[in-house]
C-alpha cells in the first residue's frame, strides 16, 4: 500500500463495522475475535458478510444529500440483483469522523464485493469469512 495516507489506513483499521438485525447487532473489527458475526452469518446461513458504504468516496467528506443519493443507489443495486443483505453502519472510534451508513452484505464473493465499492467510488471494503476475523480490502482506487 504505497502511498496510502497511514492516518486513513488507521481510521479504517479503528472503526467498528455493525451489521443492524432488527433489535440485534453484529460487529466486525479488523482482526477481531470473529464470534458476534459468525452467529449472523450461522442465523443467516450464510459462509461470509462483507461491509460496503457508498457514502463519502475516496474518504472525501460529502454532503448529506450526496450521501443520502449515492446510498440509494447502492441499495437499487442490490435490489437489482437480488442479495441478501442488511443495513449496517460503519462507526468510526474518532469523532472527526461521521458514523457512515452502508449494507452488510451476506455471501457476495470478495472480487464481486471490490468491484462494487470501487463503482461507488470508495477505497476499500471489509470482508469476513466464517471462523476468520474481518479483513480490510482494499480496491484498485487505493492504489493511486
């Protein structure tokens, strides 16, 4: 990861990722004990969950309606071909930035999953298998 801003890599590496299930929640963190969402992943019956948000592309801070539109589309998207998903929230452990809506998406392979963050215009998505604990990926965008 050449070039990539350490201050970003850490933010994303901080943040909790919350897949919301009606009253329920699971959280994923970077190479965290993986148990919460191996539960949601068993209750769903699902093999692996990845975290994808349309809002703020390339970590630029974005207006709300700007936001609000790019998480439409993205929700047409998945509606459009048919995944299963849930919404989620990506929170943030600074205050300097916001809580971040976005999907959690149940058994769209990791390359599927890159291509539609980078389509949105975003650096990275977080992936978690059964058993493992969530993993940073990172789209061609971060590159440079």
């Amino acid at each position: 990861m050449t070039g990539f801003d350490p201050k970003l890599l850490s933010a994303y590496q901080q943040t909790s990722y919350v897949a919301l299930d009606g009253k329920r929640s699971a959280t994923a963190r970077i190479m965290a004990d993986p148990q919460e969402v191996d539960r949601l992943l068993e209750n769903r019956g699902a093999a692996e969950i990845v975290f994808v948000t349309a809002w703020n592309p390339k970590s630029k801070p974005t207006a709300q309606a700007a936001n609000d539109a790019a998480h439409a589309r993205l929700i047409d998207i998945l509606e459009d071909e048919d995944l299963d998903y849930l919404p989620a929230e990506m929170r943030p452990a600074s205050k300097e930035w916001p809580v971040e809506k976005g999907v959690a998406i149940f058994d769209l392979p990791p390359f599927d999953a890159l291509q539609l963050a980078e389509m949105l215009g975003q650096y990275a998505i977080v992936w978690q298998g059964q058993g493992q604990p969530a993993q940073l990926l990172f789209t061609r965008l971060a590159l440079g």
